[in-house]
C-alpha cells in the first residue's frame, strides 16, 4: 500500500486552488477582451457583399425557377414560398420551399434575408445547389420534397459563423491558458511538498530535541 506524505494533501489542495483562481482570472480577462475587440472584428470580416452566398441577388444573377436550374446554375437566386416549420438536420433548421412551378427543395436560410413579395411568395437571397452527407439525408423527415439529396444554401459563410463562446474557445491562447495551469499546478505542487517537507523535517528535529 503506497503511503502518502501528510505534507502532499495540503500541497496539492494549495496548488489546485491557486492555479483555478489564476486560470478563472485570465480567461475572464481574456473574454473579456475577445468579446470587445476580436470577435468584432471577425464578425465585420464576414460582412457579405451583394451577389455572395445569403446576400441579396444583384442584376447579374441569374433568377433559377426549378430544380433543373439549381443543378445547371453555380448561383442563383429564385422565388418561392417558404414553409415556417422548420426541419432539424444535424441540429440546424432547414425549410421546406415551393417554388413556382410547384416543385419543393429543402433550404438553409435566415428568413430575415428574403423579401416578401406578393403573399405568401419571397425573393430568396442568392443560393447554390449543395449535396447533403448520407448522414444527413437519413435525417430528412418531409414527404413533400422533390429531392432529398440537396438543398439550397442561402448562408453561405454565415452558416458557420461561431457564436462568441465559440469563437473564445478557438483562439490558440485558450488552449496555452489550459496546458499553463497544468504547468502551474505541477510547479506549485512541487514547490509546496519541498517546502512542507522541509517544514516537517524541521519540526521533527525540534521534537526529538525535547
């Protein structure tokens, strides 16, 4: 049976409080930084110019009024109705669209991007044609598609914009915060068991004295 110094207890306790109150401090102080400063800036770097992916369609882009034209088309946009119930894929909200010609695709889009035009028909922000993963289409749960395989993409790039938490955790220096606390902790750890040590040799010395 491994015996433990009395003096490690109260080492390891010492150190592990200390290193959280200092990991607790510096990435507040650092959230509080990326949130004011950094995440702005990378939320500005997103900005989409008209004729991108999830913005509004410009005179060059070609209007698309079928399934057909989705598969012949890079970009596009088109008209349809949009369904307000929402279908969950991998925990994203897609939506059902007919278009014109009756023909319904599912879609990735935030409805404050479309314009309503004569009720209940939108202009739809530019698109593009995108496969779903085999993962994916088992998850499609609407009977009225006419392809399970796609959907349109109106989001584009902001389909993947991380939320400041998220954006927090994927700076490098939050994972330098975590492997230093490690360091931290190890470091004091060490220190306080040679200083307590020294501490119970010593008072042990001055007993036998007695």
């Amino acid at each position: 049976m491994i015996k433990v110094p009395k003096y490690a207890i109260p080492a390891i306790l010492i150190a592990f409080v200390v290193s959280a109150a200092v990991l607790l401090l510096s990435t507040t102080l650092y959230r509080q930084y990326t949130n004011r400063v950094t995440y702005p800036a990378y939320m500005e770097s997103l900005q989409l110019e008209p004729g991108d992916v999830g913005a509004e369609p410009t005179a060059d882009t070609p209007l698309a009024s079928s399934i057909a034209d989705f598969e012949t088309m890079d970009t596009f946009y088109t008209i349809g109705r949009l369904r307000d119930t929402p279908y969950v894929i991998d925990g994203k909200n897609y939506y059902e669209l007919e278009l014109e010609n009756e023909e319904s695709v599912l879609v990735r889009v935030d409805w404050d991007s479309t314009e309503l035009l004569e009720s209940p028909m939108r202009r739809m922000p530019v698109g593009r044609w995108v496969p779903l993963t085999e993962e994916q289409i088992a998850q499609v749960d609407c009977p009225y598609l006419d392809v399970e395989d796609h959907y349109v993409d109106m989001k584009g790039d902001f389909d993947k914009v991380m939320t400041e938490g998220e954006y927090f955790v994927s700076r490098p220096l939050y994972g330098y915060f975590e492997k230093g606390t490690v360091i931290l902790m190890l470091v004091l750890y060490i220190v306080l068991c040679i200083v307590f040590r020294k501490r119970s040799i010593e008072k042990q010395r001055r007993n036998a004295q007695r």
